[in-house]
C-alpha cells in the first residue's frame, strides 16, 4: 500500500496560546502597574468544537484565536536593558470573523523609548533570557492542542506602551515552530477501529522544544526527545476519520522512513513506512493512511471482578485495583506493579505486545482492592497464559477480616491444663501471639489449636472442700483478632461480624455432667470489641461487650463437630482500622454441692471452639 502526502504552507501567520497561566508564567502586576494592550495579525478563520482552545482547523491549516488564549512578552529599550520578560497577556477581544485579536496585560510603566518587543504562543512552561520551553509530548490524543503549538513573533519596534493603548502601538506577526502532521484514514483492514497509532521516527520528534523569543529564524532545539509518538484516543478510530499529531520540526531523506502502525483490541497492523522529509517548521503533512490488515496478535488478559463487584465480601464496590509481581516479572507497563480501574461491569484487559516474554505463568500475584472506604488485599496464582490469545482472570474480592484458621497448627498454651486435676500454670492468664502459629496478628490467653480445624480457649474451674464451705476459682480465656487494618486512616464504618462457635468440656466431666444433672456447670462467652492494641490476657474483662449476659453453651462438642452442628452469632459495630473483636470464655457453675460424694473438687477445662470469622462494611 502506498501512503501519500503533501506539503501545505502555512500562508498566514497563526497563532494559539494555552488556556491557563503556566506555573511560573509572570501574571501579577509590578508596582505601579498599567493595563495595557498588543495585537495581533490577521488569521485564518476555523471553526471549533471547543471555544476555550486554539485548535486546528478540519483542513490542517488553519487556526484562529480562542477565549483564555495567552501569548508571553517582553519589552527591551534602546540600552538594550530588559524592561520586563515573558509577561502574561491574555486575550480580551477578537472581531467577528476572528482576523484579528487584542491582548492585554498589566506591566511597569514605561519611560518613553523606543523598545524591541518580543513575544511567543503560548506561555512557555519555562524560560531562560528569551529563550522559551515547551513540552512537545509523545503520546497525543490525537486532536489539536494549542500548547503544542509554539509560535515566535517578529520583533516590532514601537514606543513605549501606554495605558488603555487599544492595541494599534505594537502589532505582531506570529510564526509556526511546529510541524503538523493531518492523518486521513481513508480505509481500514483491521476488521475493528484502532485505538492507537504510532509513528517510529529514525530522529527524535518530541520532547523539550525551546525556541529564542528575540529570533524566530532560529531552529527551534529539541532535549529529552523520543523516535516514537503515539496517539492514542479516548474514541477509537475508523474509515472515514482524520487525526493530528504536532513534532518538532526534523528533515529526514527519502532513506529514512517514517514507519506506522494501528492498534486494536486483537493486535496490530503490519507496518506502514512514508519516505522521509523535511517536516519543516511552520507546515502540515497530509498523510493518506490505508490501514493494513492485522500482523500480530495481542496477547491478552481479561480481568474481571465477581458480579457483585466485592459487594458480597468487602461490603463495598471496588474501584480500583493494583497487581505487584514478583521481581522480574512484568506487566504491559514494563513493571511488576501495574494499577487500573474496572469498567462499570468490574472488567479490564491487559494488551501484552508481542515483544513482550512470558514471565508472569504460576506466579504469586498480590492483589490490592480499593473501595470508598477500605483497602484491602489477597494472592493471585496467575495461569498458565496462552499467548498471543485470551486468558480470562476473575479476582476473588476478600472480606474486610477473614479467618477459617486453615492454617493453624497444633498447640497449646494453658487450655487443656491436666484432666480433672490441679496444675501448676492452671492459673495463668498471660496472653500470646498466634502469628508463629497459623493466626497471623491474633492473640489469646489460656487458648489452644488443633492443625487446620480451629482455635478454642478455655475457662479453668477449680474447687476444694466440701459443702457451703468449699472454695472455688475460675481462671476465664481470651481472644482477640487482629486490628481491622483494612479499613482506610480516618474512616469509621458500620460493620457487620459473624463467627461461628460451639462450646465444650474435659471428656470426664461430660459424662459427669449427664450422670450428675449438669451440675458441673456449662462454659459460656461473651464477646465484643475493642481498640486495645496489645495483648488483653483471660483476667481482662470486654471492653465493649455485645451480649448483656454471658451466653453458655454446649458441653459436648470437640474439634470435630461437624460445621454443620456448630452456632454462628451475627452484630453490627462502627468500627475503624483500630478495632478488633473480642471473646471472653468463662464458666457459669459456683462452687461444690456438699451431697455430691466424691466430686467435691472437680477440676477441669470449659472450652470455646472458634472458627470462621467474617467481617465485611455494611452496605444496606
């Protein structure tokens, strides 16, 4: 396919300034400032979509003047001393038909003398002397922006400017330092619009461009540049479309192609080369771009949220995600980190380009959700990706807190202290921390595990005499959860808890207990939360509990009650990234009856078996 062009003078001088004050554009008025006003030369007149930006016509010409358009100035007088430099002037008035425009802005009153007033479009972002820089990007959307398009005036030599001058003392001529190129897509092979085009320059076309404000026949000089441009719309491309793209002037030979390519959903394009030449400054290119059927597939990954979008977990929509790899293993970003947001319907598509190399297959990916008010996290093993085709990824959005103690292991710390009888540490209420065991951030008194089932903690009873005057002590477990840290600094939210439970004894007393009328008493609990962010041990009491009264449970279930036979509780609390649940087990039997022979001491263990814990942000 061959791709035409041909070379358009800019015939009249254009000119367009950017639609706000650049950062250190000098905009505030000196001591004993006056209002005044320049003008500028006739320009072609264009019609455009957005009033509040100098844009390009639809014939790739011309321009004309747009509201909060901006040129800088400065004024030297005959001692060649700078009376002032790079002033802001803002547009104030245009004719009808936009031949003409006025600036105005406000600068030092100036002696009488004949000055050499200088001036660019728009406002440089920096400046050094006269000399103005502008930032020519490489990746464009693919319209006309006007801070894109650097403009140097003639120098006029006039007298001083004076207050409520209307504009006719100092008139400029403004000329192009850009290059543009007008892409026409007459035909498209692809099968499907493109979303993107790049075009490979052999020499840098974009980056810093700075222009000298006292010489418009100077070349403008280009740092920090980049061979390739893209454009890249928010409204994919098809037949029938024209797309701009502003360089920085460069002069190529025939030799030294330009090579296009389009991009799709499904791949790129084969690539496309137009002979080189000089994309001089102050002209347009037209270029015909035939878009050539498909030459490489993407490799793509389609990510997806559940329906509920976290709803069902999290308690709240997720908004935005962010993956981190491994070291080594990169995302399309060339990264190991690569954040998005989801689509309305929880999706995203990763474009992996054919240049990229299969490093992320089975690796462990953490993934952060955010939502309104949470961040929270899990790990992605990634799949086996087939490249060069689909590879569909849903997430799994976690609670808020969740805990099955699936990975806990066998252990005990002052829970199943001897059986029915006394034992040196049966008092102990010291707390621990259950991260070396399974229970990441978890901590507990008198508490124990078994591997991969649950954790309990115990109440211990023990008692000695007999009758009314016997004597008894409960020794009661704790356990607190980790913090709820997921909740964002700053944020209270209504939450909602569930966890399931049952209760238990030591085996002896069981069967005691059904022998002798349940008088050896039932284990019960409370629970509730706090913001105690150490380690509460079994002699402290909740600190918020739910419950007005213990609540007491069963005497036969074990580690291996089937889920099925167990109880689950359910509150609401405002919580924030500080909170975290509480459980209290204790014993609700007071001492020795003097008929039971033989039981006068009945020491032992009552259990609280806890397991599954869920805490989600209520969404209703």
């Amino acid at each position: 396919m061959r791709i035409n062009f041909r070379i358009i003078w800019l015939a009249l001088p254009l000119v367009f300034g950017a639609c706000s004050d650049s950062s250190d554009a000098d905009t505030r008025p000196a001591t004993e400032t006056i209002s005044v006003s320049v003008g500028s030369g006739p320009k072609i007149d264009i019609e455009s979509e957005d009033k509040s930006r100098t844009q390009l016509g639809e014939d790739g010409v011309s321009v004309k003047w747009a509201s909060d358009d901006q040129i800088a100035l400065w004024a030297v007088n005959s001692r060649s001393e700078t009376v002032f430099s790079k002033q802001a002037f803002k547009l104030y008035h245009y004719n009808t038909d936009y031949n003409t425009a006025k600036f105005r802005g406000d600068i030092p009153q100036m002696p009488a003398d004949t000055y050499t007033y200088y001036a660019v479009s728009p406002v440089p972002s920096e400046s050094d002397g006269t000399q103005a820089t502008y930032l020519i990007p490489d990746v464009q959307d693919g319209g006309f922006n006007g801070d894109w398009d650097v403009m140097v005036a003639d120098p006029v030599k006039a007298p001083a400017l004076e207050k409520n001058d209307t504009g006719e003392t100092v008139q400029f001529q403004f000329r192009h330092k850009v290059h543009v190129l007008k892409i026409r897509i007459p035909k498209n092979d692809l099968g499907e619009k493109v979303s993107e085009i790049t075009l490979a320059f052999p020499q840098p076309v974009t980056g810093r461009m700075t222009v000298d404000a006292a010489d418009p026949d100077a070349a403008p000089t280009l740092t920090d540049g980049n061979n390739t441009l893209t454009l890249r719309f928010d409204t994919p491309k098809g037949a029938g479309d024209v797309v701009f793209a502003v360089i920085a002037p460069v002069e190529l030979t025939a030799e030294q192609p330009v090579t296009i390519t389009a991009i799709c959903e499904a791949g790129e394009s084969e690539p496309r080369d137009i002979p080189g030449k000089h994309f001089s400054e102050g002209h347009t290119t037209p270029i015909a771009y035939h878009i050539p059927a498909i030459g490489r597939y993407y490799t793509r990954l389609n990510f997806s949220l559940p329906a509920d979008k976290g709803m069902a977990t999290l308690g709240e929509a997720v908004g935005k995600i962010t993956l981190t790899a491994p070291e080594g293993s990169l995302f399309d970003n060339g990264t190991n980190i690569c954040q998005f947001t989801p689509d309305a319907e929880g999706k995203y598509t990763m474009v992996l380009k054919p240049s990229w190399t299969d490093n992320l297959s089975g690796k462990a990916v953490t993934v952060q959700y955010e939502s309104e008010s949470a961040v929270v996290s899990n790990t992605l093993t990634m799949p086996q990706i087939t490249e060069f085709g689909n590879n569909d990824i849903t997430f799994s959005v976690p609670y808020l807190l969740a805990e099955d103690f699936s990975n806990i292991i066998q252990f005990d710390y002052d829970c199943n202290v001897g059986t029915g009888t006394s034992s040196s540490s049966a008092g102990n209420k010291d707390a621990h921390l259950l991260s070396d065991k399974g229970a990441i951030g978890w901590t507990a008194a008198r508490v124990g595990g078994e591997t991969g089932k649950c954790i309990r903690s115990s109440c211990r009873f023990e008692g000695g005499g007999v009758g009314k005057a016997s004597s008894y002590a409960r020794y009661p477990g704790r356990i607190d959860s980790p913090p709820v840290s997921g909740i964002k600094s700053g944020k209270t939210v209504r939450v909602r808890v569930s966890f399931d439970y049952v209760g238990g004894q030591d085996s002896w007393m069981m069967d005691s207990n059904k022998n002798k009328g349940g008088t050896y008493g039932n284990p019960t609990f409370n629970y509730g939360y706090t913001t105690n962010s150490g380690q509460p041990n079994g002699g402290d009491n909740l600190e918020n509990p739910v419950e007005a009264e213990d609540i007491a449970l069963e005497t036969d279930k074990s580690w291996n009650t089937p889920l099925s036979n167990w109880n689950t509780k359910t509150f609401l609390a405002d919580f924030n990234s500080a909170h975290r649940i509480s459980w209290k087990v204790n014993v609700n039997r007071i001492g020795n009856v003097s008929s039971w022979t033989g039981i006068f001491g009945a020491n032992g263990n009552h259990y609280l078996y806890l397991d599954n814990i869920k805490v989600s942000i209520v969404n209703e």
